[in-house]
C-alpha cells in the first residue's frame, strides 16, 4: 500500500515536470504554469508525508487540504476541458485517499 502511495506522489511530480516543460517548449495557446506548479507542490508535501509519518504536527491536515484543493481543481478542469483531466486528476484522488486512511505510525 506504501508503495502506491509513493507512486502516486512521484506520478504527480512526473507530471509536473512534463506539463512545465510541454509548455516552455511548445507554447500552447492559453497555457498557463500554475497546474503543473500545484502538482509539484502537492507531491513534495505528500513525499514529505511519506518520508516523516505524521510525526510533525499538522502534516496530515495539511496534505490532506493540499490533496483536497488539487482534486476540487482538477473537478473545474474536467468541466472546462473534458476527460483528459481525469486521467491527470487521478494520482491526486490516490494520494488523497492515502493522506486520509493512513493510520498515525508511532
């Protein structure tokens, strides 16, 4: 279970990194840099969940607002530009799902 975690977190930052550089090489129109630095953000806090436990306080809170404001985002994404957002979006309900079942490790 651990491991689909961290494969969500890292899928996350993969495409981050590819949605900052599709468009820094190819200039699509109305493409802006703000999803793919949200996805980044979100998968660095979920890898430093994954990393610390939830032994800093308010990490848990706090991915799971990050997760939540990623998810509601790409919700308004699938209504303006159709299913390929879904594809996107679902890394960020597993990490979601993760941030919230997971139990506090000693």
């Amino acid at each position: 279970m651990k491991y689909l975690d961290y494969a969500c977190a890292y899928l996350l930052f993969l495409i981050g990194i590819v949605g900052i550089l599709s468009t820094e090489l190819w200039h699509p129109q109305g493409a802006v840099l703000d999803t793919p630095i949200l996805w980044i953000l979100i998968s660095m806090f979920n890898l430093l969940r994954l990393r610390n436990g939830y032994c800093v306080a308010g990490l848990k809170v706090f991915c799971i607002g990050a997760n939540l404001a990623g998810l509601v985002m790409e919700v308004v994404r699938f209504k303006m530009f159709g299913p390929f957002t879904l594809i996107q979006g679902m890394p960020i309900l597993g990490a979601t799902i993760f941030s919230m079942a997971q139990k506090r490790e000693p």
